[in-house]
C-alpha cells in the first residue's frame, strides 16, 4: 500500500500515523482534517515540506468533496480516525458526536465504497478501509478481567455510543457490501502532541504553571496506557496485514490508576524541572468526579501480538518520561493552545 489517506490526521493519533507513514514508511499521504479546536496543523511540522505529505481542509460529513478526494487521490487504503474524542465535551455537546463519529462515518464508507466499486480486480482486492475506534465501546471492567475482541459492547458516554455507533456501521458495510473493512479498539493514548485537555499533557501543562492538578473523584479509576508512537505502528500493521472483517484490540499492558498517573508525573517533573520549594504533589487537587465515569479499562492485545506480530516498545515508565520532556522542551506548540483555543477549565460537569 502506498497511497492511503488518513482522516483526522491533524489531531494527535492521527499526526503521528501521518508522521511514521511518511517518515517510516514512505507512503504517500492525504491527510483529510476539517481542522476543529483539536486539530493542530503544527503536529505535521516534520513532514509538511515532504514530496509524499498533502494536506486538504475538508469535513467528513462532505460527500462531494471526499469522493472527489477519492477519485483524485487515487488510494490503496484509507485510515479513517477524524473523530471527536473527549468524552468530557461529549457529555456537555453530543450533537457534534454524533455528527462527525456516525454520519461522518457513514459518509466515508459510502465514498469509498462508491470508489472502490469502480477499480480494476487487482486494486479491488488490495483496498483496505481501517476504521479507529475505541475501547470505551466496552463499557466499564470490574476489578479483573480484560477487554477482548469477542467483549459485548456496553457504551456508557455519549461519546463512547457514538464510537459504537460507527463500528456498528463499518461492520454492517463489510456483511451487507462485501466492503474491504478492518477494526481497531485501542485503550488510552499518551504521548507528544497530545491536545492539552487530556489528563497527562493537562496535569504535565497545569503543573508547569503552577496551576491545580484536578483528579476525578478519588483517582481511582484505572485505564491501560498505550504510547501513541506504538499505536501508530500497529495500526499501520493492522492495515497492511490484518484480516477482512476483523477487529483487533490495541493496548499497552501499562495499567494505572489516574492518582498513580499524576503522581508519576510529579515525581518526574520535580526531577527535570523542580518548583522553588515543595513539590507538583502539593498542587494536586480533588475535584467532583464525571457523570457516568467508567471504573477500569484494560486491553487484551494477545491477537494483535499473536496474529500480526505487532509489539508496543514503550512501557509507561518510559513512555511517560518521554512525553513529559517533550512538553518541557516543546512549548512553542503547546503555549498557543493554552493561550489561545484551551486553557485547562473544567469540561463535562453536567
């Protein structure tokens, strides 16, 4: 495969899928981004200047221009993550979830679809379309167990529905059309370039400024972290190797809970940058939890490592030093953001 557009490649899974096809890989790429408050054309920085890099400011939701695109482009694979993602902005504004997670997918499948009909046998049966999702799509875990492919499905936020909503779709697109589909379900992302209302670049961001560390609740909700270079890598994985009409589940085996997170950013950042006196332990503060906050998420990769060959390189010790340095060294991206599109309030109280 070496022509693949890739949806949302301006937000920050997307930007480094872009980046490690490029650099990597050397594919050519469309990258495909409406540019919301999350997309960050400066994620591309790398690879903007490359013969092998195009951007086009476009919607999902926009049937002309995407098929236009298509036609145009001429792909061998599409990465469709353009999503939105928070499920904090989800909980206070749903209706742009459902409009970009659901019918901006519908509106892709069916523009591929109508490309992909149109190609000669041995394109034909190359074509990929790789849909994104999440592991939210699983609802909440218990104190044991982890999610797998063959988990039920079970969303609890509206943004978590939406996702399920749209793999819903891309499954139905492969049964009913014999579509060329395949799935991933990844667990939480970290890592470089990563929209600062997150918790690792809020709390690493809200600490470099001597601002409050707010955690949900009590901290005690654990998710499994996934260090977003190694996502990028399976993903590519999974499109070039994955099996037509399966779903593969992406995680890093690095359960925390979101106290044991935060805190092991303190520790991190009073060795690399320490305050005047005190501390980043000293501002950390608790605030009311979510609605409807999910108790535990962790992800059963065995099929991806098994089948595919794919294994993460980061642990979160690692992983997490790394992006805190990147922050460190690297507020030309991230003091705009702050200053001018995020500041760090509250989402998703209601």
């Amino acid at each position: 495969m070496k022509k693949i557009i890739v949806t949302g490649g301006a937000g920050f899974i997307g930007s480094a899928v872009c980046r490690y096809l490029v650099k990597e890989k050397e594919c050519e790429v469309l990258n495909l981004d409406k540019l919301t408050y999350a997309g960050v054309p400066e994620s591309l920085k790398e690879i903007e200047d490359s013969p092998l890099y195009r951007f086009e400011k476009a919607d999902v939701c926009d049937k002309e221009t995407v098929s236009a695109l298509f036609v145009d482009f001429q792909p061998d694979a599409v990465m469709h993550l353009a999503a939105e993602s928070h499920v904090d902005r989800s909980i206070d504004g749903p209706v742009a979830f459902i409009e970009t997670n659901i019918v901006g997918t519908y509106t892709m499948l069916e523009a591929a679809r109508e490309y992909w009909n149109e190609l000669s046998a041995d394109r034909k049966e190359g074509f990929r379309f790789h849909h994104i999702s999440t592991d939210e799509v699983y609802g909440s875990l218990g104190a044991e167990g982890l999610f797998e492919e063959t988990t039920s499905y079970d969303p609890r936020s509206p943004y978590s529905a939406s996702k399920a909503s749209s793999d819903h779709l891309v499954m139905a697109w492969f049964h009913t059309y014999d579509f060329p589909v395949v799935i991933t379900n990844c667990s939480n992302n970290y890592g470089p370039y990563h929209f600062p209302e997150k918790l690792i670049p809020l709390v690493t961001l809200n600490a470099l400024d001597e601002l409050p560390l707010p955690i949900y609740g009590k901290g005690d909700n654990i998710r499994d972290w996934l260090y977003v270079e190694d996502h990028a890598r399976a993903l590519v994985t999974v499109v070039e190797k994955g099996k037509l009409g399966e779903t593969y589940n992406v995680g890093g085996r690095n359960e925390r809970t979101n106290l044991e997170v935060v805190e092991t950013i303190c520790t991190i950042l009073d060795e690399l940058k320490p305050r005047e006196s005190g501390s980043y332990k000293d501002l950390i503060t608790f605030v009311t939890d979510r609605p409807g906050h999910d108790a535990r998420y962790a992800i059963d990769a065995t099929k991806l490592e098994t089948e595919l060959g794919w294994k993460a390189l980061e642990n979160f010790d690692t992983g997490i030093r790394r992006t805190i340095q990147w922050y460190i060294d690297n507020d030309w991206w991230w003091r705009p953001i702050r200053e001018g599109r995020y500041s760090g309030e509250r989402l998703g109280k209601a």
